[in-house]
C-alpha cells in the first residue's frame, strides 16, 4: 500500500496512549515519516535529542518563529511546541506520508492551511483511565499532572472537529484502527492516483 503524501494529524490529551500508538504505526506501516517536533520543555530522562524531540531554548524557539519556520506552533502545558517546515522537506523528498503528533491548537492552525490533511483524535476510555495512565508511567510532578488533565478536560471537546476518532481502552486494538484508517485513506480517491490496473476490455 504505497504512500502519497498525505498528512496525517494525531491529536490526544497527555496519557491517552498517542506516543505509544503512532511509535508502533510507523513500525508496521511502510512509508509513513513521524515528525520530530522542536520543544522547549526539558528532556525527561529517557528522552533523546533529535530523536524524541529537537530540545531548543525559549530564545531559539523564539527565533525559529521569527524566520517563519514552523508550519505550526503552540504554547502547552506552558512550554513551546512545534512542526518545522523541515518535516515536510524530508516528505517530499522521500516521497512519504507525514505523521504528525500535536495538540488541537496546532491541528487547528494546521486545518486552515492543509484542508486535505486526515485529522484523527484519540480518546481515554474515560477521566480516571487517564489519570490512572499518567501517575503509573511516574514522568511528571503532582502539579504537572494536575496541570495536563485540566488541559485534558478542555482539549477532549475538540474531537468533534477531527475526522476519525479511536478510543484507546486497548492498545493493540487502537494500533490496528490507526492502520486502517492509514490504508483507507491511501486508497480514497482523489488520493488513489497511482498505478490503476488496465480496465479496458
Ligand atoms: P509532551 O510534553 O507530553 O511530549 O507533549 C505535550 C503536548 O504537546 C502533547 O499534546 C503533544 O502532542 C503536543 N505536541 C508535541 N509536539 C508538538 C508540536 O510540534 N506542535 C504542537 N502544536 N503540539 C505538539
């Protein structure tokens, strides 16, 4: 199932499972580029730079915006977040579809511009799963959990505005809708382009 330059856009609350998800997608699927975004909020311990995140400055970050050179940026959790134009260099070039993993506010910035984007919201099976989900993977402080599931409470209304939705209460199950709506994507016309089979008599 080849790819054609479609930009996928994943949005979920903190903890609902998308960094889980869309790490397995890009394992099982073939030519679809996860986009690193740049951030200024501190690695946490088994973060990596340039490969989770390009870890950047308030100043730098600042800068990058001023140089336009972000196709979308936000301000989350009271740090900077955003998709360089880079990422969408490196799919052009390798002829790829693009995984972006953002919050609403840069998925909305994104759907003024790229209407033909797929715009897909992952779900909680509900408040307290969440919860659950970011005190047991132990990254954050008590303030900083209280601060993403109040983010959380707003962002989940959001979901109205995307095209598909997952609810994430297994993870296997979750991986495998993402697939589908992949693959069903890449054969939806006008984006099935490629090589049609020969359909004369
Ligand atoms: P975290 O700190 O947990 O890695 O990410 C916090 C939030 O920022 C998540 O909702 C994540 O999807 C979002 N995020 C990560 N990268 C970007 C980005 O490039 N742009 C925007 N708008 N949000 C991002």
């Amino acid at each position: 199932m080849k790819s054609k330059g479609i930009l996928f856009i994943v949005s979920a609350p903190s903890g609902a499972g998308k960094t889980t998800i869309s790490k397995k997608i890009t394992e099982i699927v073939d030519d679809i580029y996860h986009s690193i975004s740049h951030t200024t909020r501190p690695p946490r311990p088994d973060e990596i730079d340039g490969k989770h995140y390009y870890f950047v400055s308030k100043a730098e970050f600042e800068e990058m915006i001023k140089r336009e050179e972000f196709i979308e940026w936000a301000s989350v959790h009271g740090n900077y977040y955003g998709t360089s134009v880079n990422n969408l260099d490196i799919v052009k070039n390798q002829k790829k579809d693009l995984l972006l993993v953002i919050d609403v506010q840069g998925a909305e910035q994104l759907r003024k511009k790229h209407k033909t984007g797929c715009y897909i919201f992952i779900l909680p099976p509900s408040m307290k799963t969440l919860e659950k989900r970011l005190r047991a993977r132990g990254a954050d402080s008590d303030e900083e959990i209280r601060k993403r599931l109040k983010t959380a409470e707003e962002e989940i209304h959001h979901y109205k505005t995307y095209n598909y939705i997952i609810i994430n209460d297994d993870i296997d199950d979750a991986v495998h809708q993402l697939k589908s709506i992949i693959f069903a994507e890449r054969c939806r016309y006008p984006n099935f382009i490629p090589e049609l089979p020969d359909l004369k008599l």
